[in-house]
C-alpha cells in the first residue's frame, strides 16, 4: 500500500534488469522455490525444510504456473496461479467456493506469493509490475476469469483497497493448515469486471496513482510470455528429470500422498517417461482409475452443437437452432464445454469445432451428452459415438507432443478439474 501511495514511480519505466516470466528450468523454479520458503518462514507462515524450499503438490501439476521475477540474475519476486483441477484449490482446506465455482469461467488461485525482504529496491519496484503480470497472464493466457486468494487478515486491506479485491461470503479461517495454521481470509475478484471496476475507482486519479490506466492501458515491456501452441491454454514445465528433482530427490511429498492424488498424478502424466517418477499404485487401482481414462487436455475451441438438420455444418454456418459452445478440455473419446443454455443428458447431435486459427481447420464429430456439471446444467461432458476423424485425432496427437507446435500439426494433415 505504501508502494501505491507513492509518486516516485508508480507508472514510470522499469529498468531493464527487471524481467517477468515464467518460471520454466530447474535453477528458475528453485529459485522461486528457495525464495517463497525464505520469506515464509520469516512470515511465520511455515516451519524451516530440510530442503530449503517450499513446494507443494500442486506445482506438480501442468495446471499451475509459476511465475517470477528477476533482477539481473537474482530472483526477487514469485507468485503461482494454480487453476481448476482433480486436487482441487489449496483454499477449499478452510473456505466454501461454491459460488465462485459456478460457471462461466475458470478458476484459479493465487498463491505462493513472495517479494525477497533482503532485495530493498524489490519492495517498492516489484510488487505491482508482478501483479500486473500476473492479471495479463492470468486474462490473456491461462484463460482464467475468477481470481480467489487467501490472505493474512494484515494484508487484506490491500486487496480491497488497492485492487478490488470482494471477500468472500464464508466466514474467515481461524486456522488455515496451508499456512502453518495462520488465520486466513478469502477475498475473489472477477476479471471479466476487474477493468470496470478499476475505472470507478481510479478515473480521476493523477497518472502516477491511475490503476485503471496501469492494468488496463499501460505495457509492460520487461514481461515476457512463454510461446504457447495455438489452442492450449496452460504452460506444463513439469518435464520427468525436474519432477523426480523435486518432489522426490529434494523433497518427499510424493511419498505423503494419499490414494486418490496419487490416481490424479498417474492420470495426468500417462507418458511411459513419467512413470518412474511418480508414486506407483497398487495393480487394482491403476486399472480401475488409469487405464481406463484418457489423457485430458486443456484447450479454448469456439464451437456449436448441431441438433438438427437444419444448416449445413461443413460451412460453418450456425442455425438458430445451434447450441454455442466452449470447449475448454478435451480427450481422444470425450471433451468438456460450457454452452450457452442448458443442457440435457441424453442430448445428441454433431459438434462443430474450430482446431486452429480463424477456424483455417474445422472438425465435425456426432456426440452426445452424457454428464452435466455438479454445479450448472450448462457445462457438460460430451462422448463422441463413433471412431473420431482424423483430423481430431492429429489435434489430440498435437496437445500430448510438447514438442511439436499444435498449428503446424493441424496444417499438416491441463485443467483436470472434477467438476463434471
């Protein structure tokens, strides 16, 4: 807050030692790893690790993105967003989010947040351009919509105040075992009416103080955003070599797993490289909860539900008839979509999906719905009825090949969320 009140130079060029990035090698996440342990502990917040860092299972997952950053060579700031998947939010430890998890939108948590105490220049010229980066991140390329946070009961006038931050419903937590059994409180803002918000309240405020002009209008040169395949809307870096470094050479947290977070693991990284590394599961279990599923993938389609004959698909012509949809996850047999009325069980017809840019790929498949979301009749599970085509099949191929771009994939011929 005092950051905010200051005119020195809120709004004034960065210098170009600071960069904004995603946390992507093994030295960049340690060090955002070594970071957050430091200033937790200093914090309260956590007990001293043997390892040194503070790492938790949700940074396995390729849902979660940590993003950092740096001064020169040195590492002065990080924070995560963890969006919607199988394990859920760290905050549903102690907080209701219902409401918040209703569609439209993805979810995703903000968490892990550490500036370095001992870097002086970090506390007044750190804080705000990481959060700017992280809301351009978390708009423009995690696909992310409601932003939830847990906070320590000081530091919650700064989300109100400063960034509009709403709290939640829920009463607050006396006890949050996520941070050392600190109290908590959490607090939601809606990126779809974050700019609206921000202009009420910052519209007649000099340039220096302007929020509105700051998240809104104002560039961020020193940001740079990894390159993202066409259509993916997450960043996975967990490659084998880094998750067996972290989660089991330096820490053991894949050892104090329970059954069902070891099935999600097991579910998400289904590559034959991954399977050293992770916790292996009894037979039993791996039949019933792996074998059988398919690999998930995040994705943002623009595509419609066809329920009658009416309007040719091919041309991609949309009929009154035609149901709207969102596809935002997807497998080689089903896919996960949020329409634009409600839906029922049972629904059939042929989906139209755009696989590439300007819709220069277009696939039709016949589906039908077979489950709706625990919270809205408006998001639902689809199962393609007949062998796919090939062209969904290379763009199934294209998101599980790190590393082949998805769009020449498609030229030439990861939430894992348990909503549904």
């Amino acid at each position: 807050m005092k950051a905010c009140e200051s005119t020195r130079w809120f709004n004034k060029p960065l210098s170009k030692k600071f960069v904004f990035k995603l946390a992507q090698t093994k030295e960049e996440l340690e060090a955002c790893f070594r970071l957050l342990h430091d200033e937790y502990v200093r914090a309260g917040f956590m007990k001293p690790d043997p390892s040194g860092m503070r790492v938790t299972v949700y940074h396995a997952l390729p849902t979660t993105s940590t993003l950092m950053c740096r001064y020169g060579e040195r590492v002065v700031g990080t924070v995560s967003l963890i969006r919607e998947n199988g394990l859920g939010f760290p905050m549903q430890r102690a907080f209701n989010l219902s409401k918040i998890l209703q569609p439209p939108g993805n979810v995703a948590e903000v968490s892990a947040l550490a500036i370095d105490s001992r870097f002086h220049a970090a506390k007044s010229r750190t804080m705000m351009p990481l959060l700017k980066f992280l809301y351009e991140y978390a708009e423009y390329r995690f696909d992310t919509r409601h932003l939830i946070i847990a906070v320590h009961p000081e530091h919650i006038g700064f989300y109100e105040n400063i960034l509009c931050f709403r709290r939640l419903e829920c009463p607050p937590a006396d006890h949050y075992d996520f941070v050392n059994n600190m109290p908590a409180i959490g607090a939601h803002l809606d990126l779809e009416k974050a700019k609206e918000l921000f202009f009420k309240k910052y519209a007649d405020a000099p340039l220096e103080k302007n929020l509105f002009h700051y998240f809104a209008e104002a560039a961020l040169p020193n940001g740079q955003f990894p390159h993202q395949r066409f259509d993916a809307t997450t960043d996975p870096v967990m490659t084998p070599k880094l998750i067996d470094y972290f989660f089991n050479e330096k820490t053991k947290i894949f050892s104090t797993l329970d059954l069902r977070q070891i099935q999600l693991l097991c579910t998400v990284y289904r590559s034959p490289e991954y399977q050293h590394c992770l916790p292996q599961l009894p037979e039993s279990a791996l039949q019933d909860s792996v074998r059988d599923r398919d690999r998930r993938y995040p994705v943002k389609c623009p595509a419609y539900l066809q329920i009658s004959q009416t309007g040719d698909a091919s041309s991609g012509s949309v009929d009154s008839d035609d149901i709207a949809l969102a596809v935002y996850e997807c497998s080689e047999k089903v896919f996960y979509a949020h329409a634009d009325r409600p839906l029922s069980v049972g629904l059939s017809g042929k989906a139209v999906l755009e696989l590439g840019a300007n819709g220069f790929e277009r696939c039709t498949l016949p589906v039908e719905v077979v489950r709706l979301g625990r919270h809205s009749s408006r998001a639902a599970m689809l199962r393609i009825r007949d062998i796919p085509d090939e062209q969904w099949l290379r763009f199934i191929r294209a998101l599980g090949d790190d590393n082949k771009p998805l769009a020449s994939e498609i030229e030439n011929g990861f939430r894992f969320s348990d909503d549904i």
